[in-house]
C-alpha cells in the first residue's frame, strides 16, 4: 500500500483500457492494458498503479506522444503534418488539435526528459512561451514579467505560442 506499505491489500475493481501504440505502414497497434485498483485491508486506501508506457488519462502511448513532440520541438513540424506522418508511416490516428493539446500540456515535461542529464537546463534551452500583454507563460504558470533577453532564435509554432531560444 503507499499509504501505510501493508502487503494486505485485495483487487477492488478492474477493467480493460485500449491503448494506441505504434505500429507499421500496414498495420495499427492497439495495446490491451488490465488495469486494477486495489484496496488496503490494513488502512482502506483504494490506488491504481500507473504504467509508466500508458499514462493514465491518454488514449495513446508515451511513445507515440515523445514522438509527436519531439517531431513538433525538434523538427519544427505542425500538428496537421505531424498527424498525417504518424498516420502514414505508424498508421496512428490521431487529430491535430490533439497533439496540440499535447504541446501546450506536456512542453515542461518533454523539455525535462529531454535533458535527462540536467533537468535543470531543459527549461533554459527551450520554453514554449504564449507572449501576451502581462509577461511570459508557459501553460497555467507564469514564468515572469517580460524582460529583454538575447534571442538565439524565435520559432512561431501555432496562434500565439513561439518556441524561443535564448542565451543566459
């Protein structure tokens, strides 16, 4: 249990969750995950584990999410172009403003996985950045006051959101 790490614990519940993964040009992949939750004997805490490769909450693998985001970041490929590449050659489909919704949820996270080594430099390399008239956002968190900064390169990637890479 992560509550109180009693070893008595019982299946509650359990269910099938169909996960895209990707596959080949000829062939899609689907993934059948048996997901349970658990209950503790000892202090009644109910949790399900969360698979690694599956995040829970998404209809695709973290595979094929690092793939669309390290094509959109790295390559500097749209989310339409990014969908037909990934339905052409993984014949995964997935929507554009999916993968948009991945970019503007998940940049903090792939920018650190990115920099594995030195997480603390993913975000000084490369921020996703909604410029508007109050400072610099990236999601839901605001990273501060507009300031001046020596630009190394400033990408427009949909309305509104810039990729920047700066010096510091």
């Amino acid at each position: 249990c992560p509550s109180c790490g009693s070893s008595e614990i019982t299946i509650r519940t359990s269910h099938k969750r169909i996960v895209s993964e990707l596959g080949n040009i000829n062939t899609e992949l689907f993934i059948e995950l048996h997901v349970a939750t658990f209950e503790c004997k000892n202090c009644g805490t109910k949790y399900t584990p969360e698979h690694v490769d599956y995040p829970k909450g998404y209809e695709y693998s973290r595979r094929i999410i690092q793939t669309a985001l390290s094509m959109h970041f790295q390559d500097n490929v749209s989310g339409n172009k990014i969908a037909a590449q990934l339905a052409k050659y993984f014949n995964v489909q997935i929507p554009p403003k999916t993968i948009y919704s991945w970019v503007n949820a998940l940049t903090e996270e792939f920018m650190k996985s990115e920099f594995k080594t030195e997480p603390e430099k993913a975000l000084e390399a490369y921020k996703a950045l909604t410029i508007d008239g109050t400072g610099f956002s990236l999601g839901n968190k605001l990273l501060g006051k507009k300031k001046n900064v020596p630009l190394a390169s400033a990408v427009k990637l949909s309305n509104g959101i810039y990729l920047l890479t700066w010096w510091e």
